[in-house]
C-alpha cells in the first residue's frame, strides 16, 4: 500500500449540470481532509459527457480513461443534459461513464442508504421502520442479463416475433462480488445476505452455490440467502433487518433502487464502483452521487452537494482506507441535518433552504468543530 505521506492521485470528472456546482463544493471537503490526515492530494481535473463531447467530440477521451486507470480513485460529478438527448447512443453523455466502468472493470456497485433521524419523515416508509437505517446493497455491474450474449429479436417461421436476452455468469464473476461484499462486511456489522432467484433460474442457483463456497473464507461473518422477489418485500416490510446485500445486476439494479426511496432524497445518496484489489490491495474505485446532473435546477446554486460529498465519504473509507475520516465526516453531515441546515429538495414546506455552498460551509463549520 502507498505509503501515507505520498499524494493521493485523484482524478476529477465534473461533467454537466449540476456535476461541476456539487463537485466544486466537494474539493473544499477534500482539501479539509487533506490537512486534516496530512496527506495531499494530487488532483487532475478534466472533461467528461456533454461537456467533452462539446470539446473533443467524444463523452470521454483516450487520455482521460488513461489518467483514471492510473489514478487512486475518480470522482464523478454527472453527465446529461437536453442539448445532448439527440446524439447516437454511443455519443450519449453517459456513454462516457459506462466506458470509464468498462475500462477500469468497476464491477461492484455500492449503493448506501442510511436515514437520518432528522429526515425520516421524507421516506415513503413510516419513520418508525427507518429511522436509523443503515445498509449497503452491492450490486454486480458488469456482467448478468443486460451484458449476455445472445441477445435479440427474431421472426420465428410462423412469424411470431420474439425477444432475447441472456443471464449468465461466470464463477469468477460472481466470487469477486460475492468476496467484495464480505470484505466490507467486515467493516460494518459481519452480516451479508445474498440475493438470488435459486428457486428458478440456473444462475441464481449458481450463485447460491459460490457465495456459500466463499461464505466459508469468512467464518466470523454471518451469511443468509434471500430470494429477490422476498428481498423487495422485505426493503419495504422491515429494511432495517439488512446490513450488507449482494446481488446481481438486475436485481441489484431494482432493489437498490427501491433501497434509496427508504431515504427520501436523491440529494443525499451517494455510490461508489469498485474494481479488483492491486498487488498493493487497493481497488480501482469511481465514486459519484446517484442523482443525475438535474437540468432544472443547475446554475442556480440551489443543488444539494451532500451525495457528491458522502461519496467522497465512500472513497476515504473504500480506497484512502481511512474509516475514520469516513465516520468524521459521515457524522458532520448528520450534525448539520440535526441542526435544521437544508437544502431546497429537503426542505420543509414553506422554508427557502440553504445554498450549496452554504450547506458545504455548514459541513466545514461542524468539522472545524469536532
Ligand atoms: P436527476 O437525478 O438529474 O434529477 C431528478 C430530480 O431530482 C430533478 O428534479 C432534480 O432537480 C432533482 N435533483 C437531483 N439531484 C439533486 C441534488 N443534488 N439536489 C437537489 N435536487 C436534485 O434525473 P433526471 O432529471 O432524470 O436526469 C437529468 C439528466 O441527468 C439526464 O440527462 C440524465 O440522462 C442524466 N443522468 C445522469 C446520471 C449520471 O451522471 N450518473 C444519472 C441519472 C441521470
């Protein structure tokens, strides 16, 4: 591992819309950290969506995946924007994110959702079921139904139409998942409970099989399976029963999902996808809120920056491997949601709410504070 004197190499993508305001407000968190552990960071800052393909004519360049690859970790603001709705799917904004996931093989999603006491009324659930919550989905990324090949549309010979996707993985796929979600288990509350359909599909079986293969490495965690369809149900009946979740990338992609309205706002959701670990241990990693870049409310100083900043909360934990720093600022965040500081998606009715860059001081002052 990197020696903790040497600079973090940390590669920043704005992007579009309300990605360089979040971002922008995020490096003041990051330069806090970096005097706050004596550890500089050394930071690149390039193009990325819209904003590249305004420039270079492509949503991300040879150079900057390059730069990424040889990073410590990128953080993401977000792409997207009605200028670019009409482009070809390969030169959508987001193109540039999922080659950037491609390239650096980030095939562990995770997908947070904690609810602070303070905003649990905004959740679709009663605030007695969330109040407190705090579980991780992992999510499989790169492989599973939306990767497998075939797939298609074709005309049977009596001339029915019909449609094809496969669901397919490999043992290694699902192991570095399965691995992944126990070696941050470890980190929380030793409790994983994969997610599956054995009860019907081939591959949920196998992946049945391979996590309670993997499970063995980790006598001192506990692990439960679950079927999809009753993991839903269960988000919604008593969510507070999960600590970490391990799926695959169809079922992550909807329980995640349904995971984040648990919460009540986008504004406050972060990600982070992982790779696999180096020789020196530490993972390729991209961390990014999981809001879009919100065209309605971009230049206006009005997004709230607290997932761009708890994302970066994800990559002092998960790549600066700094749990403390993560807990410190995690706990800053709740302090300024304990003291009333809001933004305009989680205010209260009638109240204007704070700016980005007010909220961002609010999390300063209380860290300045602690
Ligand atoms: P969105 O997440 O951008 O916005 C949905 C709603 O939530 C909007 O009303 C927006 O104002 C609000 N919102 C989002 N983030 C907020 C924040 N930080 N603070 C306050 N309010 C916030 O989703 P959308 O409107 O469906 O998409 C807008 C653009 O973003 C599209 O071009 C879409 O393709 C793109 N998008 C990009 C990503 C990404 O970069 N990873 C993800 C989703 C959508």
């Amino acid at each position: 591992m990197a020696a903790a004197s040497e600079p973090f190499r940390l590669l920043v993508l704005p992007g579009d819309g309300i990605g360089p305001e979040v971002i922008g407000q995020t490096l003041r968190v990051v330069d806090w950290f970096g005097r706050f552990l004596g550890r500089p960071f050394a930071i690149s800052q390039d193009l990325v969506g819209g904003a590249c393909l305004d420039t270079h004519g492509v949503p991300v360049t040879d150079a900057v995946v390059e730069t990424a690859l040889s990073a410590d970790a990128v953080l993401f603001g977000a792409v997207g924007g009605e200028k670019w709705d009409s482009q070809p799917i390969h030169l959508r904004p987001e193109a540039g994110l999922l080659r950037l996931r491609k390239d650096l093989d980030l095939f562990a999603n995770l997908r947070p959702a904690i609810c602070y006491p303070e905003l649990a009324s905004a959740s679709a659930l009663r605030p007695e079921l969330v109040e407190g919550l705090d579980i991780l989905i992992i999510r499989e990324l790169t492989a599973g139904v939306y990767f497998g090949e075939p797939r298609g549309v074709e005309t049977l010979a009596n001339g029915v139409r019909r449609a094809f996707d496969t669901q397919a993985y490999t043992s290694e796929e699902v192991e570095r998942v399965v691995r992944a979600g126990f070696d941050i288990a470890r980190g929380r509350n030793r409790r994983v409970c994969s997610v599956d359909k054995a009860n019907v599909m081939q591959t949920g079986a196998f992946w049945r099989e391979i996590a309670t293969a993997v499970g063995r490495d980790y006598p001192d965690v506990e692990l439960t399976h679950m079927y999809a369809d009753n993991c839903a149900m269960q988000l919604m009946r008593r969510p507070k029963q999960f600590d970490v979740v391990v799926t695959d990338n169809l079922f992550g992609d909807i329980l995640s999902d349904a995971a984040a309205m648990l919460t009540g706002s986008l504004g406050l959701l972060p990600s982070a996808s992982l790779g696999a670990a180096g020789p020196d241990g530490v993972r390729k990693a991209l961390y990014e809120p999981v809001h879009g870049s919100a065209p309605d409310i971009a230049g206006r100083g009005l997004a709230n920056p607290l997932a761009t900043i708890l994302s970066f909360g994800m990559c002092l934990r998960h790549s600066m491997r700094a749990p403390e720093a993560a807990d410190r600022l995690e706990a800053a965040v709740r302090r300024v949601l304990a003291r009333g500081v809001r933004t305009a998606d989680i205010a209260r009715p009638g109240e204007a709410g704070v700016s980005t860059t007010q909220m961002t001081d609010a999390v300063l002052a209380e860290l300045d504070a602690m």
